[in-house]
C-alpha cells in the first residue's frame, strides 16, 4: 500500500460519550480495521482520538464514530484530516 493511500485523523467526538464504554469500543473497532492510534477522554466530557491507517478503514471508522456503540448519543464529530506520519503504534485508550 501506497503512502497515498494512507492517513491520519484527528477526531473530537460530542454527546453522550462518557460513561458509555465509548473508549472500549472505539479500541475494538479500530483494531478490527487494522487501524493505529489512541482514544482519550477530555476533562470537558467530549472524546478526542487519533486514527492512523488507510483511507477506506478511516473512513469506515468516522462513519461508526457518528453513532458510536450503544447507549452514546453522538451530537457532533470533528474531523481533521493530516497526513500520515506511521508513528503510532497499536490502537490503545490513553488516561
């Protein structure tokens, strides 16, 4: 795979996000798209991450992160789009 065909994404996700096993469920469905990063909490209750991987798995992961795992209620996802690095490594929850 080319390095085109890679990318990274920085996500800032609003709702009902915390307390709803959010973090846990974003690690299983990257790590099922094959995708690298991180998933945090932030004090002021939104959910911010950073996926790494191929375009068509990031994209299928931004579409699950607008509705997220039961019991969210996702009100807005941010997205910013930056070119890939292939720093990071499995896909975790930071705290």
């Amino acid at each position: 795979m080319g390095e085109k065909e890679k990318a990274r994404v920085h996500v800032l996700i609003e709702g009902r996000v915390q307390g709803v096993f959010f973090r846990a469920h974003t690690r299983d469905e990257a790590r099922a798209r094959g995708i690298n990063g991180w998933v945090r909490n932030l004090p002021d209750g939104r959910v911010e991450a950073v996926f790494e991987g191929n375009r068509a798995s990031l994209n299928s992961m931004l579409v699950w992160c607008h509705k997220g795992p039961p019991y969210a209620y996702v009100e807005k996802v941010d997205v910013q789009w930056q070119p890939y690095q292939g720093d990071l490594g499995d896909f975790r929850v930071r705290y």
